[in-house]
C-alpha cells in the first residue's frame, strides 16, 4: 500500500474573522504601551546602562573596582543608576553610602530638602562618572535595615561622601536621619 498525499488547493478568499470592539483596543493598547516603552526608554535623556557597558571587578577583600557610566535610576531595570544622593545600584545590588546621609527627593517634607536632594543626587551621579572609585565595606555592619548593602565610595583616598559633605549637599552620617527642613 502506498501512502497518498493528496494537496488541495486553498479557497481563494478565506472566511472574514470579526475584530470587535475588544480587539480593536487590545490593539490600540498594546500599540500604545510600545510606543510609550520607547520613548521612555530611548527619548527621556535618562541615559540606560546596560550590563554590556558595565566595567566592575572584585579586587580583593569584598573591595571592588568601579568603572562603569552611571546615570539617573529610571524604570524596572536597575543595574549601574543612582536613585538620590546616598543611594545607587552597582552591578544590579541596592549600595547606601554608609558614610552620609543626604536630603530626600521621594518623599521630602519642604522643597528646600527636595531641591538640595536633587542637586546632592546630580553631584553623586558626576562624582561616580568621573573615573574608577572603589567600593568598601563599612565596619561592622554589611546591610541596612532595608536590606541595602553599607558601603564607602573611596577615589583616590578621598570618600566621594566627603565631597559631598564639604561641597554642602550631605551630612556626615550620625548613625540616625536628621531632619533637613
């Protein structure tokens, strides 16, 4: 017995298939939600950093060797950003600067700490960009209550956070939060 394929030629016009309403904004949604990724993403000036540009190796010790472009944390994806003036990603793990506490910029009590907390948060980010910085354990304690890594940012036997204390945008950490208004 032979095996017989048999080809049919396809109907000239297949049968319409109705869209409706719910297809109609399904459609309109999911074109909505690309175009708004993209502009987020590419059109915001936020500048993203992926894991192919990160330049991070261990040197010894638990001190680690940073140089890598950092910019303003935006969006879900947090690899090498800065989130405020004591706090960014490395390498995708959550750092506080132990050695600082700077004003808040989520949830400040006047716009005096919210306007200094953006400036401390622009001048960590420069601080960061402005060439390799190690990243040292704080003495005695490695997480927050947060769960955020405690660590110093040192260049060149400087902390960045003694920058930022001399330059007016932070406080030297006391072990609690001041109030900044």
């Amino acid at each position: 017995m032979k095996n017989v394929v048999e080809f049919k030629r396809p109907s000239q016009r297949k049968p319409s298939r109705r869209v409706g309403f719910r297809g109609i904004v399904g459609g309109a949604m999911a074109a909505s939600f690309g175009a708004g990724a993209f502009a987020y993403y590419f059109l915001s000036g936020n500048p993203i950093v992926t894991a192919t540009t990160a330049r991070v190796q261990v040197v010894a010790d638990g001190v680690i060797r940073s140089a890598t472009a950092f910019g303003r944390c935006s969006g879900g994806i947090r690899i090498h950003c800065v989130i405020d003036g004591d706090t960014l990603y490395v390498s995708g793990e959550k750092i506080r600067v132990a050695d600082i506490d700077t004003p808040e910029i989520s949830e400040p009590k006047c716009a005096a700490e919210k306007a200094l907390g953006e400036r401390a948060t622009s001048r960590l980010i420069q601080l960061v960009n402005a060439g390799p910085f190690d990243i040292q354990s704080w003495k005695g304690r490695d997480e927050d209550q947060y769960g955020r890594k405690l660590r110093v940012l040192v260049r060149d036997g400087r902390t960045l956070g003694d920058i930022l204390v001399s330059e007016g945008l932070a406080r030297t950490w006391s072990g609690r939060r001041e109030p900044w208004c």
